[in-house]
C-alpha cells in the first residue's frame, strides 16, 4: 500500500511504521523539494542530494547580520554556533558536523520550530532532507542512508527501517543575533554563502504568523489559545508544558516544574519574527524565550524580572540576562543550562502534547 502511495520512495521500508499514511500530506512535490544544505568536510557523507547546497559558517565578528533577526542558538558544551532564521526558513535542515559532533540544525517554518538533533543512529551517521511531506503541518525530513521518514517536531521516525526510533535533541534556543553575538563574541554562525540564489531575508510566507489558521493542518485546534500564538514548548519524561508568549511577555519570567524538574523560563524583547512582514529584520517584535534548569549547583533558583529586561534570583541576589548569564553579583560569570525546549506554534505543540499543562 505505502509504495503504491508513494511511488517517488522506492527504498522506504513500508513494512514498517508508527502512523497511518492518511496523517501525512503533501507539502511539496517530492524529496529535496527544499533544498536541505550541508556541511562541508567531516562528518557529511551525502548519499545523493540531487538540489543540495554547502552550509559554511563566519566568526561572529566578520558577520554583519542585523542585530534584531532571529537566529538558533545550538550549544554543545562550552560551545555554541548561530543558525540564522533567515536561512534556515529557505533550507529547513542543516546536516552539520559542530563540537565533534554530526548534527541536524531543522527549522519548519510552518510551526515555527527551532530543533536540533544527533545524527548519529545506531552507529551510523545519517544526513537528512526534506521528504515534502507533512504531519500536522509539521516537516516530515528522511535520511538518505535509508530514506525512512523523521517527524521533525518530535523526532520520531514514523516510517522505514527506523520507524520508533527517537533521535537525541540538542540544545538549541531562538535568540537574536544580537544577543548571541554578545554572549559568543568566538562563536562562528551559518552564512549566505550557500550555493543557491535565495533572496536570505525575505520571507517566503508574509503575514503566516498573524494568520487565523495553519497552512495545511487537518487537527482539531486546541481553543485555548489562537492557533498561531507562540509558546515555549518542554517535554521531560511523561509531562509538557507550554508556556504561552503573551504570559512571559507580562510576566517576563515563567518559574515552572516540568516532570517535577524546576526550570524557569526568561523572556525579553528584542528578537524579530521570521514568518511576519516580507522584510523579516523589519516585522514585529515577539521576544526572546528561553528554557533553563533552574537548579544551579544544587541550588533551585527562583527568578523576578529586575525591569530592565534582565532577571534576579532570590536566592543570591545575581542578575542574569536571556542569554542564561549571570551578569552581576555572587554568580557573575556563571552560566544556566538550556532545557530540552522549543519555541512552538500553540496548534502544533498541542497537536503532538494534546495532554500538556498550559500556563498562559
């Protein structure tokens, strides 16, 4: 039945999968309809990628990116590389090779999900493409080793030789260029310079995220918020929590335990969205929201905004900026781990989490 379904996959192992194929749809006509780019060097072994580009990459002081874009922030360690927004909304998949590690860099634009991931699976190295198919709404990638098919907002494969596997997240954060400039002044970050003549900047989908309803999603919305609303997304062990753009924005801070893991979760201005005017360093500003342990040298930290866009703990009495770093006081210096977490469209995370705790 799946090959009859899906002629353009000859090696996909049908026999094998987690979904129905009614669940998947269409987005674009085949694989490698979006160009997926990578990494130059080791730890890329590209089986065919017939409309690929190269990914390389610029120290952050010869970049001359606007500082209000948006940009994923992947740490590995103690060290950290930008993925610009502006790029990735062109590409959706990076197969990179960063801090000796074989990673994927996946942005859908469609959900607005930011998600790195190992690459390595069972001992062997997978580079990833987009398949043009979707899943509520969500980019469906396949991987070119064995052309089974990976949900990209969970990381599951649903079909082919992998169907059930999970692929290990990494860490990675939207934040703007600016602030992560700032805090990595030695880090590196993708360049335009990809082979292909996209017009990096505009936005392919003007006006999506203001829109009352995702672009080819078949779910039920969950009514609690509008669809499009943004939310930071955390799943530990059984539990996740969305916590909703408009709550931080209020708030400026969200102290929270997910799966009874204290985390907090920082917000500030500062950081354009990437699916708002065609001009993406022009659209409006949504934020910078990020999840952190808030457990910190086996202390819990609780978090207030101090008013001027950055965060006290009351436990010391440090102030600490988006970017997780304590900037003043008994802590400066000091740096919170990022949480597994991503920044979601509400109608996408709730889809995959129907059971989620909302805080809104």
């Amino acid at each position: 039945m799946g090959r009859a379904l899906f002629p353009q996959w000859p090696n996909t192992d049908f026999s094998k999968r987690t979904v129905a194929f009614t669940e998947l749809f269409s987005g674009c006509p085949g694989p490698d309809c979006i160009p997926a780019l990578d990494a130059e060097g080791e730890g890329v072994v590209r089986i065919t990628s017939p409309r690929g580009g190269h990914a390389r990459f610029l120290p952050v002081s010869e970049a001359s990116y606007q500082p209000q874009v948006p940009v994923a922030a992947v740490t590995i360690g103690n060290q950290a590389r930008a993925y610009p927004l502006h790029i990735l909304t062109w590409h959706e998949i990076i197969n990179d090779h960063f801090a000796g590690q074989p990673i994927a860099v996946t942005f859908c634009p469609l959900c607005n999900t930011a998600i790195s991931f190992e690459r390595t699976v069972s001992g062997e190295v997978l580079d990833f493409g987009v398949s043009g198919l979707l899943r509520n709404s969500d980019l469906v990638m396949f991987d070119r080793q064995t052309e089974s098919w990976w949900q990209q907002a969970t990381g599951e494969s649903l079909v082919g030789h992998y169907a059930g596997t999970r692929l290990k997240a990494v860490s990675t954060a939207i934040v703007s260029w600016g602030q992560f400039a700032e805090e990595y002044p030695d880090a590196t970050v993708l360049s335009e310079d990809t082979g292909h003549g996209r017009d990096y900047g505009v936005n392919p989908y003007p006006g999506y995220d203001t829109s009352s309803f995702p672009f080819l999603f078949d779910g039920t919305i969950d009514e609690r918020l509008p669809a499009l609303e943004r939310v930071v997304g955390v799943t530990l062990g059984e539990q996740s929590v969305a916590v909703a753009f408009s709550h931080l924005a209020d708030e400026g801070v969200a102290n929270i335990e997910v799966g009874e893991t204290p985390l907090v979760v920082l917000w500030a201005p500062g950081t354009t969205s990437a699916l708002d005017g065609t001009s993406i360093a022009g659209s409006r500003d949504v934020g910078t929201a990020v999840a952190y342990y808030a457990s910190f040298e086996g202390q819990v930290l609780s978090f207030e905004p101090d008013g001027n866009g950055r965060f006290i703990d009351s436990s010391t009495g440090s102030t600490w900026d988006v970017t997780g770093r304590a900037v003043q006081g008994p802590l400066a210096g000091s740096k919170l781990e990022v949480a597994p977490h991503a920044n979601h469209f509400w109608f996408a995370f709730a889809a995959f989490y129907p059971d989620l705790v909302l805080i809104s």
